[in-house]
C-alpha cells in the first residue's frame, strides 16, 4: 500500500464507514439489510481501491523504464 491510499482510508473511508453503519444502526425496521448493504459496499470499495493502487504502481513503474529507455536513445 503506498501513502496516497493510506491517506484515503484514514480520512476518508474509515470514517465514511462508521458515519454510514451509525446512519443505518438508527433505522431500527431494516437494520439487517442496511448493514448487509454497507457491509457489501465498503469490501467493493476497498477491492477497487486495492486494484486501482496496484495498477498505479505498475504504470509508474513502467513508465520510469520507459523514461530510462528514452533516455538512453537520446544519449547515443
């Protein structure tokens, strides 16, 4: 994990998470449905969030060879 997507879950998500599980835990009728719910949304959210790192990783990574390659044409 690298420090953009730390800084998104500490400010961002964990607390999302808690507002909405407090939001839905003062609906006393579907109580079940709406933690199911936010439940489903939050394991999405943080699979997508893992994903979306991860490619950003290797098309940084990707691109510092590409840059030494370009550097390299250009030398000779």
């Amino acid at each position: 994990m690298v420090g953009p997507s730390i800084i998104f879950y500490i400010i961002f998500a964990i607390p999302y998470i808690f507002v909405m599980y407090w939001l839905v835990k003062q609906d006393k009728k579907k109580y079940a449905w709406g933690v199911s719910v936010v439940t489903i949304i939050a394991i999405l959210a943080i699979y997508v969030s893992q994903k979306a790192s991860k490619n950003a990783i290797e098309n940084y990574k990707q691109h510092q060879i590409d840059a030494r390659q370009e550097e390299t044409k250009n030398i000779k």
